[in-house]
C-alpha cells in the first residue's frame, strides 16, 4: 500500500503538471482580459476559480454561489457518527477573495448563451467570456412515490450537505433505542457511490454507545455497491449484526414512500416500518444545468472529454457530480481534478493554444469508525475520445488488513480532508 499510495500521489502531481500548461506572456495577456463566471462554490466550481487566477491572475473571475459557507458532503457523515462537529465542515470563501476572485452570494437562475449573459434571482446580469457550471446534484423528486420535497422534511436525504443533514442528526438523537434507522439507497449514477454504506457504518458507532438495542436496514435498488466487499468485512467487525444489507434481488427496491408513517414499500409489498428513515433518491444534474440546456435525456452533463467543455453549447463548460464522466465517479476529488483541468483548458483557448491531454486521479476514502478506514484509488485518462482508467494504476484496500492498517487509513482520510479543503478554500 506505501508503494501504491506513493505511485499515485506522482500520478496526481504528473496530472496536475499535464493540465497546467505553459502560458506565454502573449497568451496569458489575451486571456485576462477575459471574463469568466463559475457557478457554484463546491468542489469543482471553487476549484475552477482558484486555478483560473493562479493560470491569470488578470482575468476577471466570478464566483456564484448562495450560500456564505459552504458546508461539504465529505465528512458529514463523519457528523452524523458524532466523530466531528457540523461546523468543521464549513468553509467560507474570504481565501478566494484575496486571490482576486470576485464572490457573489446569490443564485444563478437563466443562462443566455446567446448574448453570453448569467441572470441571478435577484434579476442582476453578469456578462462572461467563458461560463463554467459546477451545480452539483438535485433530488428527482419525481422518482420515488410519495418522496417530494416536503417529505425530505419528516424522511431526509441529507445528500446536501447543511440543514438536511442536521435534520437527520436531530432525528437520529431523538430516536429510541431499540428502534431501527432505515437507509433507502438509489440505484446508479448518484453523487458519491460510497456514500450510504459509510453513513450506516458512522450510525452504527454512533448507536453502539448511545442506542445499543438499535438496528440499521439498508434498502438498496442495486445488487452490488462501490467497496462492497470491504464494508461488509468492516461492518461485521465492528458492528456484529447490527447492520443488514437488503438488495435489490432479495427485495431491498423501493418504490414508495409514506413520509408521515416513515415507511419504505418494496416492489413486492414489502412495508418497512423506521425510527428514522433516511431516503437517498434518485438524481440530476443542478437546476441551472438544463436551465442552460447542457443536459440530455439523462438529467445529466454531456461534456468533451479533454476540456469538459459541453457537448450541447460551445463556450460553456461543466464540472463536477453534473456531468457524464464514467467511470469517473460523483466524487469531492473528481471535481476537485476535474476543475484544475477545467481552469487549464479554458487558459489555453483563450491563449490561443491547443489544451493539453489531462489525466486525473482519484482516492475515495471511507470511514467506518474513528479508528477504521477503507479506500479506493484510480488515475484515469482519455483514450479513443473517451475517459478510462488506466489499468493497474490503483486498487482497494485488502481484504483481513489487520487493525494498525484501518487505522491507518483512517488517519489518511483526515489528512486528504484538511489538504483538499485547503486547496479548494485556503485556510481558516
């Protein structure tokens, strides 16, 4: 595993170095004048404004975003374990704003790719050269019978990070021992594919001191999940039989939803019946991803595979969980990546230059108690027109790891969460 994990922080620096080419004096010159708009402040949209002012610190760069703190799917499920604090995983933006990006806290309601002009809900229009849309991910509220949005109030989601996610804590609080917390898991693409198998694994720690009687049911619209194997060992270690696994084969598809009751209903009539009931559902591109038109059919981003510029509108790109890049995961460090190529690209068109061939990486930790960690890892690159992984680039953790090594990837994961939240953010 050093080995591996060494190899690949090379890679990672070797893709950084690929996507950030040379920028002539002339080049730079003519992309700042430029004025690009970036909307969204997570992973991929924060990211893209960073580097884009570190490529040309002239060029004008906003940056929309509605909230003043953003708060990160990453590690929430770490809150909902209580192994940290909710604001921990909140961060502002005050270190963009010394690097020259201009932050507008507002949402981005209209694009006009025409006239090239963004409309903000307070009817404000911004002009941009270049747009990039890092909108991460809306619930299809129109998948599971009965889930809309008013039952994410009484079954949340908390695939958000912020309120909803302290709504579920508070309900995880209140609840009984002895009572059983349902997980209702979406079938393929959704954002972060670890995710719920993590988030019953934190739960559990979580139960194992305050609500030992209790139980955890996974309801899974699918017959496999990322890491499954490693879950599953860490869970039985851990946990013994508290947690069990319904797949879709031995009935584990939800079809409806009675929020009021917290009640699951399989495809074969199957009533569950929670203390708390955790609802992941089907997903789209955000709301201003087909509000510009750059979806498809899917619900989700068509982009060129060398820029992540859209297939459907020249001069508009897309990062992040909004976009089909497979088998690149929905993930904080693909758009983390995928931003920095994003940023690279836009600097070489507009300097007149031919962007250069980018490769990505990415490692997915997963923690499953404060002293227990799984990860995958992967470097991908574009062949034939299209993203692949390199083959024999990355790995899972092993299977029967003894403790100092979970531990140690545990401790890993806090590490690649302070370091890539500074990249994105900077410092307190």
């Amino acid at each position: 595993m050093t080995t591996r994990r060494k190899a690949l922080q090379f890679l990672g620096g070797a893709a950084s170095l690929l996507a950030t080419p040379f920028v002539s004096r002339a080049s730079a010159a003519n992309a700042g004048k430029a004025r690009v708009v970036v909307v969204g402040g997570g992973f991929g949209g924060a990211t893209t404004a960073r580097y884009l002012k570190r490529h040309n610190p002239e060029m004008a760069v906003t940056l929309i975003e509605p909230d003043r703190r953003f708060y990160t799917c990453p590690f929430s499920n770490l809150v909902l374990g209580g192994l940290r604090d909710f604001e921990s995983i909140g961060h502002g933006f005050d270190d963009l704003r010394r690097c020259g990006v201009t932050i507008v806290h507002s949402r981005a309601n209209a694009v006009d790719n025409v006239v090239r002009k963004v409309t903000l809900a307070d009817g404000v229009t911004l002009d941009y050269d270049r747009l990039v849309l890092s909108p991460g991910v809306d619930m299809r509220w129109d998948a599971l019978e009965g889930y809309d949005e008013a039952a994410s109030l009484k079954a949340p989601h908390a695939w958000k990070a912020g309120e909803q996610t302290l709504l579920l804590k508070r309900q995880l609080d209140a609840m009984d021992d002895g009572e059983v917390f349902i997980l209702v898991a979406p079938d393929d693409p959704f954002r972060c594919p670890p995710g719920p198998y993590e988030r019953v694994g934190l739960i559990a720690h979580y139960f194992q001191s305050k609500k030992p009687k209790s139980k955890i049911l996974i309801l899974d619209a699918k017959d496999s999940f990322s890491k499954k194997a490693l879950f599953l060992e860490g869970w039985k270690a851990l946990y013994g039989d508290m947690i069990e696994w319904v797949c879709r084969s031995d009935d584990g598809l939800v079809i409806a939803i009675d929020a009021e009751r917290r009640e699951a209903i399989t495809e074969f009539g199957t009533v569950h019946k929670a203390g708390v009931l955790n609802v992941v559902p089907p997903q789209k591109a955000g709301a201003i991803a087909a509000a510009a038109g750059v979806t498809d059919n899917s619900g989700w981003v068509p982009v060129n595979p060398v820029t992540f510029e859209s297939r459907n509108l020249k001069g508009i790109y897309v990062v992040g969980d909004a976009t089909i890049a497979a088998p690149m995961p929905k993930s904080g460090f693909c758009a983390n990546a995928q931003g920095k190529v994003v940023a690279a690209a836009i600097s070489a068109e507009l300097g007149g230059r031919e962007p250069s061939q980018p490769s990505w990486i990415n490692t997915c930790y997963s923690v499953l108690g404060p002293e227990y960690g799984i990860s995958v890892a992967d470097v991908y690159r574009v062949s034939d027109g299209k993203i692949t992984a390199v083959p024999d680039s990355g790995g899972v953790s092993p299977l029967k790891a003894n403790q100092t090594f979970r531990a140690a990837e545990a401790h890993y994961a806090r590490g690649w969460y302070e370091s890539i939240t500074r990249d994105i953010w900077g410092g307190p």
